[in-house]
C-alpha cells in the first residue's frame, strides 16, 4: 500500500504554472465533427492524452467497458492527417485532430480530469488505465457513486 500511496502522491502533484482548473476547446474528430471539453466537464472524467500510440489506442478500446463504470472519456489529441484517427470507433474514446499541438502542449502527454473540472493527475506518458483506475477510485465522488449505483 505504501507504494500504491507514493506513485498516487507522484501523478497528482501540480505543474508549476499549469492552472488547476482545465481550459475548455473545441477541436475536430476524423469525422468533421467538432467535439468540445465543455460538453463533458462536469459529467464525465476526461483523460487527454497526446500522440498516443496505436498499441495505446488498442488498450483503451478493450477497456471500454471500465471506462464507462468510472465515467472516465479518454481523448485522444493525435496530428492532422493520421491515420488512427479513423481507428475503430468506442463509447469512450475520442480521437481529436489537434492541429500544430496547441491543446497537447497544454496538457501535456496526459492529464487526468475529474467531474468537478479540477486537475487530478499528470502523467509524463500515457498512463495505465489500471493506474488511472485506482487512483479514481480513491476519489470521494466515485466511492460515492460507488455506493449509489452498486458497482
């Protein structure tokens, strides 16, 4: 436990200069859609991750079913004109065009953000969701839920 305590205090402490709060955008899947920040803060956790790999993507589409237990969105900001932007499709995975890396650099390689719109997490890479999973668990508003919903 007190090594699962060390690598949970690690992931969540603070970038200087980096607000706490996450900056809402807007951006383009594959599609032509456009897909905002906003319209998930507050109702679902956000895991934005940069120029994933494909072998990342992979993991996430298997998990999905996770995911939607933790209400946990994982977007994906991948350059223009790559082809796993047209990857398969899941509920919880979005896969963002994000042209010159503007909103990458902003977040980071990955940066984990809870329902109340705060920044829970960075990550130096791409994180394991079993990670990612454990230290949502530990948030009160999920062990509440938790309670709620039974599972």
């Amino acid at each position: 436990m007190p090594f699962l305590t060390a690598l949970l205090t690690a992931a969540t402490l603070g970038t200087p200069g980096i607000p706490a709060l996450a900056t809402p955008f807007t951006l383009t899947g594959a599609d032509g859609r456009r897909w905002s920040l906003s319209s998930a803060l507050g109702r679902e956790r956000i895991l934005i991750v940069r120029n994933p790999s494909a072998a990342y993507l992979n993991a996430v589409r298997a998990q999905d079913t996770a995911l939607q237990v933790r209400d946990l969105r994982v977007v994906a900001l991948l350059p223009p004109d790559d082809a796993r932007l047209n990857g398969p499709r899941t509920l919880m995975l979005t896969l963002l065009a994000d042209p010159g890396g503007r909103i990458g650099t902003q977040y980071g390689p990955a940066t984990l953000i809870g329902k109340d719109r705060g920044i829970k997490a960075r990550y130096p890479a791409p994180p394991a969701l079993n990670t990612v999973g454990a230290l949502i668990d530990t948030m009160p508003m999920r062990q509440q839920e938790r309670q709620q919903r039974g599972r």
